[in-house]
C-alpha cells in the first residue's frame, strides 16, 4: 500500500502568490496600457469639456501624462496656437482668472477653469504649464466667444536661435555668501542658428523666481554672431539679491520663448545668524558691566577715597577798614595740649612685675646702684686688712 505524500502547505501559499502576480501582470495592459506609454514617452496631453464658451462661463480641463505631484498653472492666452506655442509669455494670458492645480499620482489632473477675455486677441489656446520642477507645458485650443479674432503675426525672417543642449549652471559659492553676500553662478548653454541669416550680439532675457511667484527679467547680451546653421556656447551670469536663501528657478528667454529653466538650491547663510546670536550675547554681557560699575560708585555707605581738600582764601581787607581786635572768648584761647604717658624705660618687664611710674623706677634703679657700691667697698677694706697684718698673727 503506496503512502502519498503531502505537499507543504508554505509551498501551496507561494506557487499561490506567484499565479496571481503573473495574472494581474498580464490584465494590467490591457487595462491601462495606453496610459503608461505616454506618461514613459514624456507626452503630456491637455483636454476640453468644450471647445468655445464665453465670458463669465466655464469649461473643465483634464489632462495625463504629467509628472505626479507637480503643480501646474491654467490659462486662456490669445494669440497663440497649439503648434506655435505662446510666443508672447504669459503677458498675452488672462492671468487674473488662471488655476493652479496638484497632479495626482497617476499623471493626471481634473480643473474647472472660469473663461475670461485674454488681454490680446484670439486665436487663442487653454495653456497648462508647470509651475515647479523640471519646464513641461501643452496648449489645447479654444475660443472665446465674442472675443476678436485677428491673423497671428509672422515671423520675422532672418536668423532664429534655437535651444541645442540644456543649460545648466556652473560656480560655487564663497566664504562671503555664507555672511550675507549676494550668490552668483553662471547660465551655461548651447544654441544654434535655425534661421537663413546670421545673429548679432543676441539680446537675451535672464530671469529668477522664487517659490510660486513670477520671475524677474533681466535683460543681458551676448557679444558674438551665430552664422546660420551654425552653434555657440553662450555663457551668462545670473546674480541674486544679498541673504538669498531657498529654492530658486532661473529661466532664459529668447524671441518671447523660454529656451531653459534651471533650478537653483541656496544655502541659509548661517554666519549672518551667528553674527546676531553673538551679539545678542555680548551686548547684554556689556551692559551688565557698565550696570554694575555704576552700581559701584553710587552705592551708599561705601567710604570714598581721601581727597584734599582746598580751602577757601577769604580776600584780604582794604587798608584803610579797621582791622576787629583779637577775641578774649574762652574758645578763641589756645587748648593746653594733653600730658604725654611716658613709655616705660624697660620694656621686658612682664606685666605682673609692675614697675610703676617713671620716678619710682629711677629710685629704684639709684638705690640698687647706691647698695652694690657699698657691698663692693666693704669687700676691698677688709681685703686691705687681711694683707696688712703680721705672720706672725696669721
């Protein structure tokens, strides 16, 4: 009798797993492909409720194929193409009455736009653009009903610049701009003459924003030519204000078109920021000594330093006044002047001997005197005696 043998149940769970990511792999496409193409070939596509509607309206914009979690503008702009962009800027939109909108993970985004005259004639385009991070834009077109239409201006002929290679920018920051100094770098790109003619000393638009506000243009020029069909490196320098810090976006501009954007990460100058804790704390360390000197001298109680003082000279009296005789008062006499202790003439003495006043030691230093005299003369006398006499009484 044959035993079966059992499949682990850990095996079961994995070949489980595996089948079910290989059936969605192959449902996905089919679900969403179109989708996922045009988001990797970078297509960013804008569509329309309508196509015409007029003022004080509305018509909803979608769009795909976006950058997720960009940020874009919305705009009605007149005298622009879906081909041809919107050579004018944004100076040609109506941009009181534009959106802003949040791209959602997918690449998608869904706004209600109100219609609003462009402040130049149609024909006109809804304009998506982003507003941070890397340029992207699309136009779809669009009428406003009741607004003028005129024939788009041509363009001039002759030379035309186009964008090569994309910018970038070189240089670094110094010791200084970590103290306030205004940052500064370098526009660095490639362009070539697409025109019949050639470019001379080119005019170019150099402009800096910061955050989601607009940029401020600079006018700079190029000193060089650009024959046709031929290519040149244009280097430009781009300046900000001094104690510049965050997150920049530097644009070129050329003809009207944005050739490059570039963005541009400043650091906080910190030295400015320990410049002021520093002062912040000396200043106070300052004060308090000047406080306490202060303190010092008008403190009360306190003795002040011995300084001469100068009297007062009364002026003398004229000659011919009669001069006040000398007071007879008791205070106008003179103060007999107090009686001196005489020190002691032996000071070795302890102070239980008591020698007492300084007669009474005189006389007794004249009596001890007076009394080894006469000890000292009866010793000689009878000495004298002594030899004085006979043998024979010896």
């Amino acid at each position: 009798m044959t035993r079966r043998r059992r499949i682990p149940t850990s095996c079961v769970r994995v070949l489980t797993v595996v089948v079910l990511a290989l059936a969605l792999g192959l449902v996905a496409p089919l679900v969403d492909g179109p989708a996922p193409a045009r988001a990797a070939a970078g297509e960013q596509t804008v569509k329309l409720s309508k196509s015409e509607a007029g003022t004080g309206g509305s018509v909803i914009v979608t769009g795909g194929g976006w950058r997720p979690k960009a940020i874009l503008m919305v705009l009605i702009c007149g005298r622009s193409t879906p081909s041809r962009g919107v050579p004018g800027g944004t100076d040609s939109c109506a941009n009181a009455d534009g959106r802003a909108v949040t791209v959602d993970d997918k690449g998608a985004f869904r706004r209600e736009l109100p219609v609003a005259e462009p402040p130049v004639p149609c024909p006109c385009v809804v304009h998506v653009s982003t507003i941070t991070g890397p340029k992207a834009e699309a136009d779809a077109a669009f009428r406003v009903a009741g607004h003028s239409v005129e024939p788009l201006p041509r363009e001039a002929a002759g030379g035309r610049l186009s964008l090569l290679a994309d910018g970038r920018l070189t240089g670094s920051s110094g010791l200084l701009t970590w103290f306030g100094a205004p940052p500064a770098r370098e526009l660095v790109l490639t362009v070539g003459n697409v025109g019949t003619s050639p470019v001379k000393d080119p005019v170019f638009q150099v402009g800096t924003s910061h955050g989601v506000f607009a940029p401020r243009w600079e006018e700079q020029r190029w000193r060089g030519t650009v024959r046709p069909g031929g290519e040149a490196r244009i280097t430009l320098p781009v300046d900000l204000a001094a104690g510049a810090h965050g997150d920049y976006t530097v644009s070129l501009k050329y003809g009207g078109r944005v050739l490059t954007e570039q963005t541009w990460s400043v650091g906080r100058p910190w030295g400015v920021t320990l410049f002021w804790l520093m002062l912040c704390l000396v200043v106070p360390a300052a004060l308090f000594r000047i406080g306490m000197a202060v303190v010092d001298r008008v403190r009360p109680g306190r003795e002040a330093p011995a300084r001469k003082r100068r009297r007062r000279r009364l002026p003398d009296l004229p000659a011919w006044l009669p001069r006040p005789p000398p007071s007879t008062a008791a205070h106008a006499q003179p103060r007999a002047p107090a009686p001196s202790r005489t020190p002691s003439p032996l000071p070795w003495f302890t102070p239980d001997t008591g020698t007492g006043t300084g007669r009474d030691a005189s006389a007794n230093v004249n009596a001890d005197t007076d009394m080894d005299m006469d000890a000292g003369a009866d010793a000689g006398a009878a000495r004298a005696a002594h030899l004085s006499s006979s043998p024979k009484d010896r």
